[in-house]
C-alpha cells in the first residue's frame, strides 16, 4: 500500500520562480531516494503538495516538510493508503496553484473537494510542462 497525504500551506513569502526551482531541486533529489513522488502546487500566496509513497517515508519526509520555515499554517488535508500513486514516475511535479480558478482555499478543507483538486492539477501538467520548457528555450 502506498500513504498519499495532501496539505496546504501558507507562503511564509513569496517566492520567486529561482527559489522554487531551488526548493524543487533538491526535493526531487531527497524524493527520488525516498521512492516518494507527488505534486507541488504554489500560487496565491499558497502551497498545495501531493506526497506519496511508503508510509514511514512519507512521514519523515512530511516531518521535515513542516519544519521549514518557507511555510507556515500546515493544513493536513488529506492522509490515506491507497492502491496506487496518481503521481508515479514524477518525484515532484511543479504546478501553478490558481486558487481562484480551481477552488477557494476554505473549500479545499471539504474532503471532497481534494480529489478534483488532484485531477484538475494533474490535468494541468502537460500544458504547463510544456510551457516551463518554453520559457526554459527561450
Ligand atoms: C512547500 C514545500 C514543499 C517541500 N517539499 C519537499 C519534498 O517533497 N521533499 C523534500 O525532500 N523536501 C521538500 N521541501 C524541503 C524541505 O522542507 C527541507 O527544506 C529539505 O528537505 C531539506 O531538509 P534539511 O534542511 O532538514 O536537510 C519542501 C519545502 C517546502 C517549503
């Protein structure tokens, strides 16, 4: 079985797009180690982040997730076993968290609101890859 939890967070400040790509360097580095993938979603002055994997894995990793200091007001949203990752192969996916358009954060505390939250995000993905890229060649 593999733990998938969902949080959201609040940007302790905002961060610029070297800084994330610093953040997600070396959480793709720790991940891959740690056969732990997921989704990091920042927008609006929020993180929203997907972490999967095994389960002791998880909890450390989500353990010093908390502790840093570039967040605050961890809101565990989610925290399951399930049969399988959404986001296999991917050890930290980047994507803009449009907070306005997918869901407003108070209602991103409805359970039932996180996995069509997940869906849109993973739906997302391609499109903005591509556009990293882009912008990357340019
Ligand atoms: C929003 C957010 C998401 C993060 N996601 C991960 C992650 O998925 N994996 C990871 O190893 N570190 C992640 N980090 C970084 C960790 O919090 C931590 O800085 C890093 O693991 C280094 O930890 P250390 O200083 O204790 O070695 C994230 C940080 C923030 C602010």
């Amino acid at each position: 079985m593999i733990r998938q939890l969902c949080y959201l967070s609040t940007a302790a400040e905002p961060l610029d797009a070297l800084s994330l790509a610093h953040l997600a360097e070396g959480a793709r580095r720790y991940n891959a180690q740690m056969q732990l993938t997921g989704l990091l979603a920042e927008g609006g002055g929020y993180f929203f982040q997907v972490l999967e994997g095994p389960r002791d894995n998880v909890c450390a990793a989500f353990g010093r997730i908390c502790r840093d200091r570039r967040h605050r007001d961890i809101r565990l949203l989610q925290d399951d076993e399930v049969s399988g990752r959404d986001f296999g192969g991917m050890c930290l996916a980047l994507a803009e968290l449009d907070v306005a358009r997918l869901t407003a954060p108070e209602r991103m505390f409805d359970a039932r609101a996180i996995p069509m939250l997940v869906s849109a995000l993973k739906h997302t993905l391609p499109v903005q890859m591509r556009t990293h890229r882009a912008m990357a060649a340019a």
